[in-house]
C-alpha cells in the first residue's frame, strides 16, 4: 500500500467511484426532500387539536393511529432490512420488479419521514402558544395559522435536526447495496473485487462520504444564517426623539 | 342601538373549578369598559371566552343579535372582528413589524398586498411604529412590541379592541408609551374592553368600570361611582389593597 498505488487507483477507477457518490448523492437528497414532506404533513396531522365535532374527531382517530405505526414500524426496522423485504417483497406479492434506484428512493423517504414526522411534532409542540392564540384572535383557522405563523418557525428550528438527518441518509445507504444500488460503497466493493485490494477501494470511498456530509454541513450553516436575516434593521426615516 | 355584544349568564369551569359564574354584561358601540379586580379573579378568562379562545361553559354571547356559541356560526368569522392584545404581546416572531400587521389582512380579509401595506402602516403610524416597519419582534423593546401588536389588531379594522392587561408585562418606563396610545385611540370612538391594572387609567379613559371578584361581576358602574362611590364592600376592600 503506498500513496501512489492509491492515487493510480483512483486514475484508473473514478468514474466508477463518482457514479457511486453521485447516486448515493441523489438517493440521500430525494429521500430526504421526500421524508421531509412526509415529516411535515404527519407531524402537523399528528398536531391538530381535538376537533369539536363527533365525526372529524374519528377520523383525525383513525389518521392518527395509522401515522402512529407507520412512525414506530419504520422508526423500529433496521434500513437493511426494510430494504429486503420490500424490494422482494414486492416482486414476491404483486409481481412488480422495481427498479433499484426506485426503490432506494422509496426506502430512504420513508424511513426520513418517519423520523421527521416526529422532529417535527417536537418542533411544533415547542412554539409558543401565544403565537397559536394571536393567530386565531385574528381569525385564522388552523391551516393559515400552520402556514403563516407556526411552520416558518418549526422549519427554522428544525433545519439542524433535518441536516442531521441528511448527513445520516448519505452515511446509511451503504445498506442499500444489498439489493444491489450502485451507490458509493457498492463501487468501492466492485472496485475491491476486481483489484483485490480492499483498503485502497474503501479508503477512497471514506474520503468521498467525509468530503459529501462536510459539505452539507457548511451549505445547511450557511442557509441557517441566511433564513435568520441581518442581526439590524433598517430604520425607515428618523422615530421621534 | 348601539349593542355590540351581549353576554349573558355566561359561566366557565376548567374541570370542577368554576372560574366564571352568571356573567351577565353587555359592550355598546363606541364605549371604553375597563375590567378591574384582584388576580385570579376571572378576568382574562372572561376577555378569552369573548373571543373563544375558551369555550364557554354555559349561557350565550350576542354579537349583533347573534348567538355565536351556536354550532353552526363561524368562529373564524366572528374572532376578525375582535382585536385582541396579550399581555405577553404574541407578535408573530417569523415576520417583521409591518408584515404581522399585513398577514391577518392579506390571509383572513382576502385583502391585496397593496391595500393591507397601506392599512398596515396607517396603523403603525397611530402608534408610532411607522419607523420600525422592518424590525423583527426580537429586536423590539416590550412597549414597542406591545404597540405593534396594537397595530396588528386595529390592521383588521375590528368592532371591539380587547385587552388583556396590555401593560402588565413592561417595564415601567414603557408602560407610559403604550397607555398613551390606548388613551389616544379611546378618544377615536373606539369600542374598547380593557382588563387592566393601572386605576389612574382606568378613571380617565372609562365610561364604565366593571369589577370583577371571584368569578362574578360584584359592581359595574360609570367611573367616578366604582373610584369614589362604591357601592360593594368587595370594590372598597379591594380599592383599598390597590391604591393604598
Ligand atoms: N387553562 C386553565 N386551566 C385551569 N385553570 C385555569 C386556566 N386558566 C385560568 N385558570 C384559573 O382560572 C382562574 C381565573 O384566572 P384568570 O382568568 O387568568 O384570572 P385573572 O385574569 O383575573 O387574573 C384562576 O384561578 C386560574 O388558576
Ligand atoms: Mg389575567
């Protein structure tokens, strides 16, 4: 092993190495724009006050309890797993063949956003309830008061947990090789298998998932910054004295 | 004429604790009602039943000969034509001044950008906020706060103002700033319910005085009757506590 013998792996080897951190790439940024949504709709059914009316409070019931096993079924199933039992599991019981990059897709969302629904139950519990008051004292029903008042706020709050989320999605669909996803550390394993060398591949595929999930890091800290606005204000024209 | 809204027998219990009992009273248009009494009175529990941030427990609100407690009215469609200011003052943290005053209107009213700029800042003016249109509430003092949140309110054109101890939260040297506007727009012929602390405010800008003790309204009256005549040995002990 030397410095050379990488660096003439990596010459001889990258496009099969930028694929797979493209793919793992783009697996880790739809699932988690995918989970995300999921996230946001459950969590804020999940926040929805007892509605008045015998009917709706069924059904919100009934929405409710088929959010929550969603939540600890996918929050309590190891990834690796999941992914074998619905990539087969779909061609067993209804025939499809899914594509793989599909269902990597599927797989990913879905465990994001069981994971977000409830980072964002805990966002929206933690906002004020001065500002849910203010809201409906205008008269805004429970929609606009989400949508103008309360999600803003629950979005900013949580963008620490959600790059959190994405860091964890870049990392964790090395699992998804499993059913064959030529993502980052299924290269690196075909590298391996070709080369017979197997620190070179996967030292090279460490470097490339710091280099991903240090990015994300900076980009979300830089939009935090952006979305928190200028520390002053701009006075418009002179206040009296 | 003139009758606004109309409560009667009104009661209010949070599981076996009954905060508020046969409350009877009514806001004629254009009157300033400032509620006084000792804390844990009933007060603001009062001011939220009005406007539903509380469900009643009993009896019924007419607005406008309307009872609004039925199932089928529009809470949303009642609640915009009530102002409400918190003691806390509630701004809307994620928008600056002049939007917390836009949002209501442009969301609830249906009204354009254009014409809810332009009533937003009528109103910031009024209270003297007209600068400070792009500050965030965290970059507000208490008093600034509160006159924005005064803005908000009138943003939406309401009938009735109601306040829930709008000084109760500032630092002293901003309460001033804050009754200043309120006195300013009792003058305007506005209809104002005002839950307050501040008695010497309360004589000049009321036309009635209701005292509130233990969940029951104990005396109402014009000002110069509750301040100096009261009628119930409950308004004179309690005057007594506060002014001495
Ligand atoms: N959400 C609530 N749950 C239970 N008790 C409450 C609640 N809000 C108010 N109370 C009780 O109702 C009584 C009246 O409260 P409040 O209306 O806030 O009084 P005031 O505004 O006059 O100080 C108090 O004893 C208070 O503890
Ligand atoms: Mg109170």
């Amino acid at each position: 092993m030397s410095i050379e013998y990488i660096i003439s792996m990596i010459t001889n080897n990258w496009p099969m190495f930028l694929r797979g951190a493209g793919m793992t790439l783009l697996i880790s940024i739809i699932g988690t724009i995918f989970g995300s949504v999921i996230g946001l709709l459950a969590g804020v059914i999940r926040t929805i006050p007892t509605p008045e009316r015998k009917l709706k409070r069924v059904v919100l019931k009934i929405v409710n309890l088929i959010l929550s096993v969603y939540i600890e079924f996918f929050r309590g199933t190891p990834m690796i797993v999941q992914a074998m039992v619905i990539f087969y599991g779909s061609a067993l019981a209804f025939g499809i063949d899914m594509d793989r990059t599909m269902a990597a897709i599927f797989i990913v969302s879905i465990n994001t956003g069981a994971y977000m629904a409830e980072i964002v139950r805990g966002g929206v519990i933690s906002i004020d309830k001065g500002q849910f008051e203010a809201a409906q004292a205008i008269g805004m029903n429970h929609v606009q008061t989400m949508w103008s008042v309360v999600l803003p706020q629950v979005i900013r709050n949580i963008l620490p947990a959600t790059g959190n989320q994405f860091i964890i999605n870049i990392k964790d669909t090395s699992v998804l090789n499993v059913i064959g996803v030529t993502e980052l550390y299924f290269q690196a394993k075909t590298v391996a298998g070709i080369s017979f060398k197997y620190f070179e591949p996967f030292f090279i595929a460490c470097i490339l998932y710091f280099v991903m999930t240090f990015t994300v890091t900076l980009i979300l800290r830089y939009i935090e910054r952006k979305l928190d606005g200028p520390e002053n204000y701009s006075m418009i024209g002179q206040p009296p004295p | 004429m003139g009758n606004v809204i109309e409560v009667q027998h009104l009661s209010k219990s949070f599981g076996n604790h009954e905060v508020l009992r046969d409350i009877d009273f009514s806001v004629n248009k254009g009157e300033v009602i400032c509620i006084i009494g000792s804390s844990g009175s009933g007060k603001s529990t009062l001011l939220r039943c009005i406007n539903l941030l509380e469900k009643p427990s009993g009896g019924q609100i007419i607005y406008h000969g309307e009872n609004i407690l039925d199932e089928k009215h529009d809470i949303h469609a009642y609640r915009k034509k009530l102002g409400m200011v918190f003691q806390q003052f509630n701004l809307f943290n994620n928008h600056n001044a002049l939007n917390n005053c836009m949002v209501g209107q442009v969301k609830v009213l249906k009204r354009s950008k254009e014409d809810a700029e332009k009533i937003a800042l009528k109103y910031l003016k009024v209270v003297g906020m007209d600068h400070y249109v792009n500050a965030k509430p965290k970059q507000l003092s208490g008093g600034q706060k509160q006159r924005v949140a005064i803005a908000r309110a009138l943003s939406m054109e309401p009938d009735v103002m109601l306040f829930d101890e709008p000084t109760s939260a500032l630092d002293p040297e901003m309460v001033g700033e804050v009754l200043k506007v309120m006195k300013e727009l009792a003058s305007t012929g506005l209809t104002m319910l005002i839950v307050t602390h501040e008695m010497e405010f309360a004589r000049e800008v009321a036309d009635r005085v209701v005292f509130m003790d233990k969940g029951v309204i104990a005396e109402e009256g014009p000002p110069e009757q509750i301040f100096n005549h009261p009628r119930e040995e409950r308004t004179k002990a309690f005057l007594k506590r506060t002014l001495s």
